[in-house]
C-alpha cells in the first residue's frame, strides 16, 4: 500500500499546525519545545515524500529522501539538547518555566 503526496503533504501540514499552535499559545517552556519537535517530524514527513515522489532512481539508492531525514533529525537533537540546558539555565534563574514570568530583557 503506497501513500500519495497530497496525502503525505496533508497530513504533514496538520502535524506542522498542531506544532505552530501550541508553539504560539502555550507559555511553558517544555511544551514550546515539544511543539518545536513536532514541527521539525512535519518537515522530516514532507521530505521524505517529496522525495519518494520525485527521485525516480529507487533501485540504485532506495535511501536517498531518508539522508535528509538523516541530517533533519541531528539538528533536532542538537536542538533540544541546546533548547533543554537552556530551559536548565532558565529554571535556575527564576525558578520557573513559564516564559511569561522570564524578564531578563524588561527594562
């Protein structure tokens, strides 16, 4: 059973609006990193079917969309590894995560 692209690109868009939304409305900083993550899988979802669909040259590197993938996955991890000792670094200042109570840059 083969997925089309618009499917692929459909669903991709409703993951990557779930992640805008809760990215834009949540002020804890945990979840602002967890909606970034979805919105980073939504990318690694419309790589790889934009590559399934385009690189009509399977049979000789069947791996091809999936180096993409490969590449968006560790900046994803350096990501939250970068974003986590921040929100470490945050929570030792103030004592909290939500990003409405940080005011390291308020007059």
């Amino acid at each position: 059973m083969t997925l089309s692209l618009s499917f692929c690109l459909h669903l991709s868009a409703a993951i990557f609006s779930i992640g805008v939304y809760g990215v834009l409305t949540r002020s804890n900083l945990i979840v602002i990193l967890m909606s970034l993550e979805i919105m980073l899988n939504a990318v690694n979802l419309s790589l790889v079917a934009f590559g399934r669909a385009f690189l009509t040259d399977l049979t000789r590197d069947p791996s091809g969309p999936q180096v993409f993938v490969i590449m968006v996955l560790a900046v994803a991890a350096a990501e939250a590894a970068v974003g986590l000792s921040i929100l470490l670094a945050v929570y030792r200042k103030w004592r909290t995560t939500n990003a409405g109570e940080i005011d390291l840059l308020k007059g």
